[in-house]
C-alpha cells in the first residue's frame, strides 16, 4: 500500500474515532444528531473498507500539505499562495517528465506539457494541502509516464531538503538546468512566504520544516549547472558493452575519466572499441556536465558520444 493510501487510511481511521465520540456524547433526547452522526459513521466505514480493497493506483496521484505563515489550521491557505505553490509544482512536473523523456529544450516551450497535466480533486487535511492527480480512463492498468514523474519530483526535492550534502550532488546531476531553475523558484517561495512543506506520492513521505526549507532554497540559489561538449586527447582503458561505461585516461592533469557512454553507440560497436582502440592515442567527444556550488565545481561527469583514434598513431 502506497504512503498517501495509508495516509487515506489515516484520515478515515480518525474520522471514525471522532464521529464515535461524539456519539458517546448524545443523551436520549439527542435523537435527530444520533441520526446524522450514525449516517456519517456508515460512509466512512464504506469508505475504509473501500480503500483496503483498492490497488495501488498506476496513475499519477500526490499529497501536497502547507504550514506556516500562508495557513490558518486547517481552515485555509492564501489564495495567492497556494496557486503558486501549485502552479510551481506542476511545472516541476512537466519539466521532470519532459527530461525524462529527452525532450527538454535549453529553452523554449515545454513539450507535450498536455501529458504532464495534474487535476486538483480534493482538498486535504493536516495543516492545508491539495490532493493532486492524474485524470485517467476508469479501469487503466498500465502505470503511467506522469506517475514515474511525480515521483521523481518528489524524490528530487527531497533530496533538496535532507542533510546528506552528497544526496543532494547526486540527485542534481541527473536534472539539467531548466528543472533545477524550477526547484528554485519553488524553494525561494516557500522560504519567502515563511510557509512549510509536506509531499506525499508512491512510497514517500517528505516533510520540509523551516530548517529544511531554507537548507533546500539555499542550495537551489547557490548551485548552477553547466552542459556542454568537449573533445579530450586520451587513450581508452577500456569499456563495458553491456553497461554502456568507459574508462579514458587523459594524463596526470585529469587522471583518467569514468562515465557513461551514449545510447546511441551499440553493443557490438563498443566491442570493437575494445578490441581496435584500446591503449591508442584517440579523440574522445564528451558531453560534459559540471555542478557548481558558490562557482565551485563539486561534481563532474561525462558522457562518451564518439571515439577516433589519432591517424598515424
């Protein structure tokens, strides 16, 4: 069972203890609120019942709770912040599935932003929060791209949030620079307006108190992405065909570079690499990503899209 269907679970559990005390409340002249409350406790034991039955969900499905300055309990948030927050997600979303899918341009629309699509269909409780979530065909089997975004996004600003500094370098170099720009507008909100955070989708639960808030929109606003291409003088080590990895050493100024090789490039195409170019001096094409944190680079990696080898060597 997913966090957010356990979450369900929750809240119904609790409606039940509280409708049941009330009930044992009411005198004997109570009759009619005996009635409604009675009523009321049937539908949501109904609606437990219903959620221990149902599967996990294969379509896109999230929790987003508010706190702070923005809220009042759980009667209200500001309308203007909370459409914020909400329009910023969404658009973290749709950025998240469009990388994903390798179609992020450098700038410029987002394409297909119609699949990234998540409908509001509930308000929910434990400070203020919305319930999120992909509108799908009834009876839809197949667990859905925009479920894996959702996800991801969740799991990417966690990542923001947690202390592990290495967890946070790790998760941001899988994004580029158009979703990290994103995050940061959504983090420089939540820290601008004094409000708080809990994500809930699949199997996570990540709450940002004030300390994380401000940890996650700093780190938003002091890391800068830079991609590229470069072509490096080296000799191969060697490559991994299946795992589509390289070893290319470069001399004693970079050492020898470790990475992933493109898609593009086959499995039998990188066999012959083994066998006709390792231990030659070659040209090495790279896209290169670089993770800078106050202009200093924590994190680099390349990506080998093309080997020659040097005539005449």
């Amino acid at each position: 069972m997913t966090r957010l269907k356990k979450l369900e679970r929750d809240f119904a559990t609790a409606d039940i203890a509280a409708v049941n005390g009330l009930l044992a409340q009411l005198g004997d002249e109570d009759v009619m609120t005996r009635f409604g409350l009675e009523a009321r406790l049937q539908e949501l034991q109904q609606s437990l019942a219903a959620l221990g039955e149902a599967d996990e969900e294969p379509t896109a499905l999230a929790a987003l709770f508010f706190g702070g300055a923005p809220v009042l309990g759980a009667r209200g948030i500001e309308s203007e912040f909370g459409g914020a927050a909400i329009t910023k997600f969404q658009d973290l979303v749709a950025k998240v599935l469009a990388h994903e899918n390798g179609g992020l341009g450098q700038r410029g629309v987002v394409p297909n932003r119609a699949a990234s699509t998540l409908h509001i269909t509930n308000i929910v409780r434990g400070s203020f929060g919305f319930l999120l979530e992909e509108v799908q065909p009834q009876h839809q089997m197949v667990e859905t791209t925009l479920k894996a975004a959702v996800e991801e996004t969740t799991r990417l600003l966690d990542a923001f949030g947690e202390a592990d500094e290495e967890a946070f370098r790790s998760a941001v170099e899988e994004i580029d620079e158009r979703v990290l720009g994103t995050a940061r507008e959504f983090f420089s909100l939540m820290r601008l307006r004094g409000a708080t955070l809990r994500v809930v989708a699949g199997d996570r639960d990540n709450s940002f108190g004030p300390a994380a808030v401000t940890r996650a929109a700093e780190r938003a606003t002091s890391t800068v992405l830079q991609e590229g291409e470069e072509v490096i003088a080296g000799q191969l080590a060697g490559v991994l065909p299946d795992a589509h990895q390289f070893e290319f050493r470069v001399g004693a100024d970079r050492g020898t570079l470790r990475g992933r090789i493109d898609r593009g490039l086959t499995a039998d195409q990188l066999s012959r690499f083994n066998r006709d170019l390792v231990n030659l001096a070659a040209h090495g094409r790279f896209h290169t990503k670089r993770v800078l944190r106050n202009d200093e680079i924590v994190r680099e990696t390349y990506t080998l899209l093309e080997l020659t080898p040097v005539e005449g060597d």
